[in-house]
C-alpha cells in the first residue's frame, strides 16, 4: 500500500500533521479511535468520507513510522 495516496502531510493544513487528503481528519484521530475500541463501521459512519482503505492507511503509516524510528527504552507505570 502506499499511505501517499490517501495521507497528506501539508503545513497549511491541521499546523502539518498527517491527514487524509481532501479532508482535514487527522490520522490520529482514526487511530485514537481504534485505540478505544471503535469499529472501523463505526468510525466510517462518523466521517463518511473515508472508507476502510482509509483506515488500514492510517494503521500502515503507524506501522511504517514505528518500524523506521529509534526508540529510548522506559519503564512502564
């Protein structure tokens, strides 16, 4: 897949952080609401726009931006 097709990263839009493109929703939000238990049905009738190829963009930018990064190791709470 290729995230650039359906993310965009542009400084006039939501202050540079990744979107997808033709909309101003944030990735990150597609994300924190998988990350609280939201469905993919769910959050495609929230915002219409999108579609699942959608989403699996946002959870394969995660991936790629874990896999490309270096991490400093700290102690769980």
């Amino acid at each position: 897949m290729n995230v650039h097709d359906y993310i965009s990263v542009d400084p006039e839009v939501c202050h540079g952080k990744p979107c997808f493109k033709g909309t101003r929703i944030m990735v990150s939000l597609v994300l924190e609401m998988l990350e609280s238990g939201q469905t993919v049905k769910e959050i495609l009738e929230a915002y219409p726009k999108l579609s699942p190829t959608h989403v699996q963009a946002a959870l394969h930018l995660a991936s790629q931006l874990l896999d490309n990064d270096r991490f400093v190791a700290f102690k769980a709470a």
